[in-house]
C-alpha cells in the first residue's frame, strides 16, 4: 500500500462529518434504537468511550476508503467513486454483517435498518469527501 497518495486532510475532515453525522443520525432515532437494542436508558452506563472508539473506527474506515478509491481509479479518487465504493463496501461487508450478527444475537430487522442506514449513510459521507478532496497535491520541485 501506498501511503503517500492518502490525503490525510481528506480522511480527517471525512471522519469528522462522519461522527457528526452519527450523533444527528442517533439522536434522531435514539427512542426506536433503544427499544430495537432492547436497552433501558435508567439502567444504561454513561461512557465516553463508546463515542472515541466510534471517531477512530471512523478514521479507520476513511483510510482505508481513501486506498481503495485511489487505487480503484488510478490515484484519481472523485466523488462519484467515494459514492460507489461506499455504496458497495457497505453492501458487501457492512449490511451483511449487521444482518448475521443481529440475527444470532435475536434483533429484529428494526435495529439492522436503523444500524444499517447509519453506516450506508458513513461510507457515503467518507466516499464523497475523500473523492471531492481528491490525491494529495504533488510536492513542489
């Protein structure tokens, strides 16, 4: 893998309106989430933790979506690819995954749709914002 075509402002600025997007996505349906989740929010931990690993989890998937659509496109990322592969990565990994996991921990399709949507709508954002900020400008000289 080559790191020098990552636009680390990209993956940055991706992750970040990706965790914002998360808090408006779940604050939105935090009542629907809780019930599908089976949680009670009285008896619920309050923790910080779950909020960073959610931001590095998502600098993660900035990264690595930054590698596929640069090299996928020849180290000409746009935001029509970030949008594919997002669409595509999440069709084939994500989705799939929520799906096996709520099924054998006894979820219903509600918390997958709800869970699900969050993470189409994550790799979307990423897709688009490391397509839009594109390869890293060539060093001067």
């Amino acid at each position: 893998m080559d790191f020098s075509t990552v636009n680390w402002l990209a993956v940055i600025v991706a992750a970040v309106l990706a965790w914002l997007f998360g808090a408006v996505w779940y604050t939105g349906l935090s009542e629907p989430w809780l019930r599908a989740a089976k949680l009670d929010p009285a008896t619920m931990k309050r923790s910080v933790a779950p909020f960073i690993i959610s931001f590095i989890a998502e600098l993660i998937m900035a990264l690595v979506m930054t590698l596929v659509v640069g090299t996928i496109t020849g180290g000409e990322p746009n935001p029509l690819a970030g949008v594919i592969f997002g669409f595509v990565l999440w069709l084939g990994f994500v989705a799939t995954t929520l799906s096996v996991n709520h099924r054998f921990e006894g979820f219903g399709w509600d918390l997958t749709l709800i869970d699900a949507g969050h993470w189409l709508g994550v790799l979307i954002i990423i897709g688009v914002v490391t397509g839009w900020f594109g390869a890293p400008a060539a060093p001067a000289g």
